[in-house]
C-alpha cells in the first residue's frame, strides 16, 4: 500500500473518531454542564406572577442551566410559612400555574430549581393577586330609528365576574368616563348617548365581589369606532320626508310579517313598510324581529310570532321569504307542494315549502285575507347561500301555482325582476349597507314601488272576498311595531349562538 493511501486512510478513521467522541460529549454530558456545588450556589431569577383568572395564578420564571425540573412555593405572607404550590418536572419549563387562589387576595411566591442531588438557592420573593380575566370586546354601531343610532359594545364572558364595567373616552390616551356597571348576564352594552360622525374609544373591565367588596381585573384592550352614516341613509331618504307618490292606500292595513330585511336593519330601523306609511298612506303593523327563520326549528320564528299579529282582519298579510332559512345550512327546502293538501296540519313546518304554505293557510282561516310574499334582489354573500336561496324563490312560484284556485297568494318576485336588479348593480353603494339589507334609498327605488303597485292591485280581489275590517285602533295608525324585537344571535356557522335555540 502506498504512503498516500495509508495517509487517507488515516485521516477518515480520525475523523471518524473525532465525530464519535464529538458525539458522545453531548449525549452524556452538555458542554454547559453546571457541577452540583455551582448549582447550590445558583438562584431561580427573572420571576414574575401574574394573574390568569379570578382562581389561577401564573408563576414564571427564567429556566436554569443544568435544572431537571422546579418546585413552587407560596405564602400568605412574606415571612410567613411556605407550602409547596407547584412542581414542573422540565428543566426548560417556563411556568406554572397555582390554581384555586382566593380572588383579590395577595400571595407570595418563591421557585426553587434541583438536579439530581442537588438544589438551588430560592428565587425572591415576588407577589401577585387573582382577579377576573381581561376583557375581549367587540364594538359595532347599529342603527336605530334615523336620525339616531347607538354602539353596541360585545364583550365574551369572563370566568367568575360578578359584573363588568364599561368605559368610554374620546381619545385613545385621554380620560376614559365610566358609562355604566352592568351584571354578570349582561354581555352586551347599548351606548345611544354616541354621536353621528365622532369616533369613540371604549374599554371594558369585570369586576367579582369578595365580601361585599369589587375586586377588578385589568381593563381590556381600548376599541374604537365611528358611526359614519351611509348615502342611502341620508335624511332626504328618511320616511318622513318622502313625497306622496303612486296608488293611494289610505285606509288600508297591511301586516308586514318578517326578519332583518322587514324591520329594516340596513335603513336604521326603516323599511320599505315605513316608507308605504307615508308614501301611499297605508296603515302597516311591522312583526319582523333579526336573524330568526321563516321554519319553526328556532324560537321567534316567523310562523311563530305571526300568531302575536291582531286578531282584526288586515287588506293582506305580507311575508318576507327569509335569507335567514338560506344562511342556516340544516334548513331543508323540502319536497314539492304536495296538490290537493290545503289544511294547517298538512305541512311540515321545519322545512321551507311547509313553512310557505302553513303562513298561507293561517292567514286564511284566521284573518281571510290574501297572501303576499316578497323575495330579496339577487345577491352574492358569502354568510347567505345565494344559491340555496333561489331555490327557495323557485318553490315559492311553484306554492302559488298550487294555490291559485284556492286562495289569493301573490308574490313580488324582485330576485328574478331583472328591472330591478340592473338598478341596484348600477348604485350597489347607494342601495345595500351590506349584501342583504337595504339602505333608505334601496328600499325606496327597489321594493317600494313594486310593493306599492302590487298591494294596490288587491283591492278587486278583496272586495269578493268576504272579509271582515281591521280594527279601528289601528287605522291610520302610520306603523306599529311589537316592542319586542331583540335578534337572535348567530354564530359563524350560521346557527344560533345560543345553544338552547339549536337543532
């Protein structure tokens, strides 16, 4: 063999050797090995102790080298006896949380690091309080009836808060004023002192009582918003400024049955019923409560609250076909209408089809007077099934076919009016506050005028019918509206937020 052979050769076994031994060195013993006495001598630093919730402490720490795990101390007191908290078998733990504090009271901590064989020195003492969690809001401004509005300020529950406070300031860093201190039940804060055009910053903190004494949390990150009020929504829009236009409805009332887009959630609490009020002089009675369903799987559902309306006979019952039955996914449209099947008990209410014709016969044997359903303009949303939607509207056209030598049952068919949706793609910004709902515009140069035309060609029908007359409290009442009229919730996947109302 040749010296230069043998050289290579010896050069790859010493490299060879040198990676076992390089290897070897770490998997026994760490280069940062720290020998037991250096240990001994070693305190636990940068300890810190915050609060986790009402009952849960948090005690961190930086990890130590050489450490196999660590052993947390508390007292009632700094010089006072200390008993073992916590133990984290992980020398690169980080924390450890001591739960089942008594809230607001103060406890004092110390961390102790051990190898094998040995234990460090204590850490210093630090201190800390268990209070309620911090916060997390949401703000959101809503319309109310024009010119007013107010901000809605959502906040998630906080574990054992006995309340919470709510705060408002007109800068970020400026004086923050306390609104209001509201219950452990109540999430939701309803700001109406807000202004048009003003930006406002608000915060949140929750407070548990301990002895007849609050004990607060930290205050939850500063929100901000500015209710700016949309074009469609300007005052020359408002009802009480439109002009007397179209068919004279005066003496004639109408019950408006339906979710968001009745109540006019878009238009500050004006719809286009409103708009009929004044426009044509309709008497309109409004039963529309957001995000329920025209099936009666949910609480306040159409069908339902429909049985809340007067019991005197209106010139017509108006129904929306809600987008709310479209959203939620488990809503089935169900099968055609079945022919010759006209009885209340007939129909399936949990599904879209029974739903329509259960509304039709209601109205029939309750007030005898005829049927109208309206569609929304085509849309495309991605929380509203578009598609599921105009499948909907198809049943509808085909429950009228069914009902034609029945019972009057008319439909303002504005998803497939291509009139009406060239309008609204040409001035979306003007017409929509958001996919679904109106503004005061939309409704007004969308729905109004059809509406209008349609209800003011019952009048031939209704005079064969023999109807009785509605009430004469109402009459020339402009709208009524049930008072009650808090929406349900929804979640992100289109159901209810609150359990008791799901499926």
């Amino acid at each position: 063999m040749s010296q230069r052979k043998t050289g290579r050769i010896t050069i790859s076994l010493l490299c060879v050797l040198c990676m076992l031994a390089v290897a070897s060195v770490f998997s026994l013993e760490p280069a940062f090995a720290v020998s037991k006495s250096a240990f001994k001598k070693a305190r636990v630093s940068g300890v810190k102790v915050t609060s986790r919730d009402y009952q849960t402490l948090r005690v961190s720490w930086s990890p130590m080298n050489g450490a196999k795990g660590y052993v947390i101390y508390s007292s009632e007191s700094h010089y006072g006896k200390y008993r073992k908290a916590a133990t984290v078998k992980k020398g690169t733990a980080k924390f450890a949380d001591v739960k089942k504090c008594s809230t607001g009271k103060t406890y004092y901590f110390k961390v102790q690091a051990y190898m094998s064989g040995a234990k460090s020195q204590f850490s210093y003492v630090k201190t800390g309080k268990a209070v309620p969690a911090k916060p997390k809001v949401k703000l959101s401004a809503v319309e109310a009836l024009a010119p007013r509005t107010h901000i809605d300020a959502d906040y998630e529950k906080v574990a054992g808060a006995s309340g919470y406070e709510i705060w408002r300031s007109g800068s970020k860093s400026g004086k923050y004023t306390k609104l209001d201190a509201v219950s452990a039940k109540k999430l939701k804060y309803t700001d109406t002192t807000a202004k048009e055009n003003t930006t406002y910053f608000y915060r949140v903190r929750a407070y548990r009582k301990v002895s007849g004494k609050k004990v607060y949390g930290p205050y939850s990150s500063v929100k901000s918003i500015t209710y700016v009020r949309l074009a469609g929504n300007e005052a020359q829009y408002n009802a009480a400024n439109i002009a007397k236009a179209g068919p004279d409805l005066s003496g004639k009332s109408f019950f408006f049955l339906g979710s968001s887009v009745t109540r006019g959630r878009g238009g500050e609490g004006q719809s286009f019923a409103d708009q009929l009020a004044v426009r044509n002089g309709l008497t309109a009675v409004k039963e529309a409560v957001d995000g329920t369903t025209l099936v009666t799987t949910y609480a306040n559902s159409y069908i339902e609250r429909m049985k809340n309306l007067p019991k005197g006979v209106p010139d017509a019952l108006v129904c929306q076909l809600s987008s709310n039955d479209s959203r939620i996914k488990v809503i089935p449209i169900g099968g055609e209408p079945v022919p010759g099947k006209f009885g209340q008990q007939d129909f399936n209410q949990e599904t879209v089809t029974g739903a329509i014709e259960y509304v039709i016969a209601y109205a029939r044997d309750t007030w005898g007077c005829p049927v109208v359903f309206y569609t929304l303009p085509k849309f495309s949303s991605d929380v509203f099934d578009d598609q599921k939607y105009g499948n909907m509207v198809t049943r509808l056209n085909q429950v009228q076919a069914k009902w034609k030598d029945e019972w009057p049952v008319y439909v303002l068919d504005l998803w497939n009016d291509a009139q009406v949706n060239a309008k609204l793609d040409g001035n979306r910004e003007l017409y929509m506050s958001d996919a679904i709902h109106p503004t005061k515009a939309g409704y007004l140069d969308l729905y109004t005028p059809g509406m209008a035309d349609l209800l003011d060609s019952l009048g031939q029908v209704q005079s064969q019918m023999e109807t009785g007359t509605f009430a004469e409290e109402y009459k020339g009442a402009g709208v009524l509206s049930r008072p009650d009229t808090t929406p349900i919730v929804l979640g992100e996947d289109g159901l209810p937020a609150d359990d008791t109302l799901r499926p």
